[in-house]
C-alpha cells in the first residue's frame, strides 16, 4: 500500500522474501529488537525501520535498490550511527541498509598518495593501517574510533586537524555510487589532479545519502609530519582565549589544530580524564603545530608569543607522546562527559570566519545565560567551527523550549556574522527548519532539482539534508 509521500506504507511478507533472497538470513534483520537498535543516532529523534539489510556487495546493493525503486520504499543508509543531526534515522520507515559489513580497506598506495575502501571502514583503523605506512589521512572526527568513511562523506566530515589540512570533500578524489534506480556509477580516479568531467565528489560529500549509496571510494593521503609540538595556553578570561586565536590566524599561521574549551567543559573534561587540565581557568586553548623540526619550533614561539600577549596566564607543553595522546583523547571525550550531566546533550555547529570568533563567544554566553541553561562551549576555533553543547532533558518541555530558542538566536547570531549553520555536522533533521536562513529559495529550488533528476521517486534518505 502506497502511503503518506509516495511510500510504501508497510512491507509485505512477500516483498520480505525478495529482500532476503539477495543478501541471506545472516544479514537480513527484522525482529523488533533488531529494528530499535537502528532507529537512532547522536540526535535526540527515533524512528525505527521496517528492515533492516547489512549487504556485502555493490551488486547487492543495486538489486535491493531497483526492488526498492519499484515498490516505492524508502532507503537510508547507515554508517556508525553517529551522526549529530539525525542523518541516518529512518524517518519514514522502510530499509536501513547498514553499510558496516562492507569494511575492508582494499589498497594503500604511498607512491602514488592514495587509498582505495569500502564505505563501512572505520576511520581510526584507516589511520592505524596508513601510520605502518609512514602515511595519514587528515579529516578526524572527535568520533574517528567508530565513524566510518562512507559516513564522513556523507556528512563532509571535519576535526581538529581540519583547519590546516580541509575537510572530507578535499580527499576524496573517486567513487562508487549506487543510484536510486539501482544503476552503478564511477567517477573520478587515482590521480591526484583530475578534471574530467564535473566533479561529482563535491556532489556526493555531504549529501547524507540522498543522491546515492557509497560503495567504494578512492582517498587521497598524505606523508605524516616530521614533528608535533602540542600545547596548552590558559587564560583566565574567555574574550582573551579567543582573541589568541584571532591573532594567531591573522597573523598567517595556520597551526594543525586549534581547539578552545570554555571554564565548564574544562571542568567536565578534567571530571571525568584527571589529566590535570587547570580547573579555575576561564579558557584554554589546544594547540597543535606539525612540520620539520625547524618549522614548529618557529611557530610555536610565534604562537606563545600571541597567548602571552593576550594575557595566557600559563602555558604547558606535552613532553611525550603518551602527554600528547591523552590530552587529544579528553577532546575528543567532550560529549561524552557532557552527556553525563543530563540525560540529553545537544550539539550545535554554528560556524562563523575566524575573526568573528571573539564576538560569537561573547554572544552564545550571553545567549545560554539569557536562557538558564546548562552549557559549554567549544569549538575548532581557528576555522570558527563553534560547537555549543547544550546539557538537557527532552521530558522537560519547559526546558526544551528554552533550548529551541537558544538554538534559533545562536543561528541568527552566526549568520549576522556572515557564518553559516554547519561547519561540519550537516542538516540532517536537525537545521532542515533553519536551512532558509542560509540558503535561498533559488538554490534550494536547484537542490530539488538535482535530488529528484537522481531519485525520482525521492526513496534514498527521505525528509533529509535539503
Ligand atoms: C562523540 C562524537 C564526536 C563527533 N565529532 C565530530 C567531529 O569532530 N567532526 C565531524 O564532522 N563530526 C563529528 N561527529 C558527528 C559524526 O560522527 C560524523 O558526522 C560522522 O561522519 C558520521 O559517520 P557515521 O559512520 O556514524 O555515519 P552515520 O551517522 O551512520 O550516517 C551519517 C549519514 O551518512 C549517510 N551514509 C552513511 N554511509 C553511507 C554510504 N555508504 N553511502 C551514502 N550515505 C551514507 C547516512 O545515510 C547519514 O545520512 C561526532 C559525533 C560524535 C557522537
């Protein structure tokens, strides 16, 4: 039965079958069970599936889509689950097609400077796999021990090292897709130059499996770095924090990472890692440098230079390796410990240029106090990537109206900023509200167009991204 939007209202037995007979007993799921552990991500909506497939194959994949396409149910693929902003939760039903089975990583070429995976890869085993190499990959999400690949591309994924070396959409230099219609396409290729053609990679990066599903994609890597040099800069004033770091980019340096954590993620952090982290501090900046020897030790003077004139009030270097990996993983341990303080923890991504970045701090204090709320701010800041994360309880209505409006006027802050809704978390369900705050009506309108010259019958990751 055809249903609200076009789609398959319910699955029948027989179409079951159909589904089954491609992929197997061992990767066909449908027991409630099953069901409810695919119905959600980091964001606070559920929904669960009808089914659930975990192909192995491209040619699989084509065949469970051209059944879909002709019964007119609705396909969204999922990765690691992870995502911020809903992308991969089945709002309308219909297939989840777990991509995890599909994680082998199938070529690592350092003469030529790429690698060949499957979608369902973890990034951190990509990144053990290309370190014996003497090679990395540089786009890692604060969620790289478990996202995959296929998953950052379709959210364009970014992290800390971002702000030197760019996001997901710069590596990727070709692909596999499965169209809707269950057609395979290719396009790029294991050049690092290329362009012939338009470039489709740009299209797919960030497209939240809307447009097609990632089967195989070609990544460009890079020689690791001769040397790291990693600090910690601390202020007893936040506007002094964020004004180092609008010197440091001003001044042309472009470190690996710069990373800022207001008093309260300080506090959460050092709660739960006990790595010393300065508990009365006000903010305090994560710094990395990379490059020859020669070259960090110049732009580490050059940036404790700019703290110090901003009135840092210590500055702390990590002396081994072990220092430096455990001050990176309480980064990436942020949500985690903020999701401890209430049963809900809201991510914002608001994302403004870099010398914005003192006047977007000021503004989302001012905001979460005017509304009493429980929150930190941290943010990739040299690239002005803000990251607000709001500790609360979607049972308390009152409490969540009060979050609605914070995120509405944190939003309107960045784009009076010129900045935009998402530096790296995408659309998703989340911002789909907000979208036309960034977006106009003609290129929104042009999106549209493309979406449905692909899907026409609009069943890949329905409701999603545009
Ligand atoms: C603790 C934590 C830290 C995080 N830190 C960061 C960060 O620093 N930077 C950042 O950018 N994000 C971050 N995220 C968000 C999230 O991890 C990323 O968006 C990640 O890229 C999602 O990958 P995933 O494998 O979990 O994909 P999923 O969440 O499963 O899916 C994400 C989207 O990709 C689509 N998709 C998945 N696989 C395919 C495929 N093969 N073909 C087509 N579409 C596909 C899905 O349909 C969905 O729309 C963080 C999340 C958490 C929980």
């Amino acid at each position: 039965m055809i249903g609200e939007g076009g789609y398959q209202q319910s699955m029948n037995t027989l179409i079951k079958k159909k589904f089954h007979s491609i992929v197997g007993d061992d990767h066909f799921r449908d027991r409630p069970e099953d069901l409810i552990s695919y119905s959600y991500d980091a964001f606070t909506v559920e929904a669960a599936p009808d089914l659930v497939l975990l192909p192995v194959s491209t040619t699989q994949i084509s065949e469970i889509l051209k059944l879909a396409s002709e019964h007119r149910i609705p396909v969204t693929a999922r990765g690691a689950g992870s995502s911020i902003c809903g992308a991969p939760v089945p709002i309308h039903g219909g297939i989840v097609l777990s991509m995890t089975m599909m994680n082998k990583i199938l070529e690592t070429n350092t003469a030529d400077r790429y690698c060949i995976v499957e979608p369902g890869v973890i990034n951190g085993d990509l990144q053990v796999e290309l370190a014996k190499t003497g090679f990395f990959y540089p786009p890692d999400p604060g969620s790289m021990a478990f996202s995959t690949i296929g998953g950052n591309l379709a959210q364009n994924a970014g992290g800390p090292r971002c702000l030197k070396y760019g996001v997901t959409s710069d590596y990727v230099l070709g692909m596999e897709v499965v169209l809707a219609s269950g057609e395979v396409i290719r396009f790029g290729s294991r050049n690092v130059k290329d362009v012939t053609g338009y470039r489709l990679s740009g299209l797919f990066c960030g497209s939240e499996g809307t447009l097609g599903i990632v089967t195989e994609i070609t990544l460009k890597v890079l020689p690791q770095p001769e040397a790291y040099r990693t600090v910690l800069a601390v202020f007893n004033n936040l506007d002094d924090s964020a004004a180092t770091v609008s010197d440091i980019i001003g001044a042309g340096i472009l470190p690996a990472a710069l990373e800022l954590l207001d008093k309260v993620l300080i506090n959460v952090v050092e709660d739960a890692n006990n790595i010393g982290l300065p508990r009365g501090a006000e903010g305090l900046l994560l710094i990395e440098v990379d490059g020859s020897e020669e070259q960090v030790e110049k732009e580490l003077a050059l940036i404790t230079g700019k703290a110090r004139n901003n009135n840092a009030v210590d500055i702390q270097q990590a002396r081994t390796p072990a220092e430096r990996e455990a001050l990176w993983r309480a980064r990436r341990s942020l949500y985690s410990c903020m999701a401890r303080l209430k049963p809900n923890c809201i991510v914002e991504d608001a994302t403004v240029p870099a010398s914005k970045l003192p006047e977007m701090i000021r503004g989302i204090r001012a905001i979460i106090n005017k509304y009493g709320l429980l929150a930190g701010i941290s943010a990739h800041a040299g690239d002005g990537n803000m990251h607000p994360l709001i500790s609360c309880d979607m049972r308390d209505q009152e409490e969540m109206e009060r979050v609605d409006k914070a995120i509405e006027e944190i939003f309107k802050l960045a784009m009076a900023c010129n900045g935009t809704l998402s530096g790296e978390h995408g659309i998703g369900i989340a911002k789909r509200k907000y979208l036309s705050m960034s977006i106009d009506e003609p290129t929104l309108n042009f999106m549209h167009t493309l979406k449905h010259a692909v899907d026409p019958h609009g069943i890949l990751n329905p409701g999603k991204a545009i």
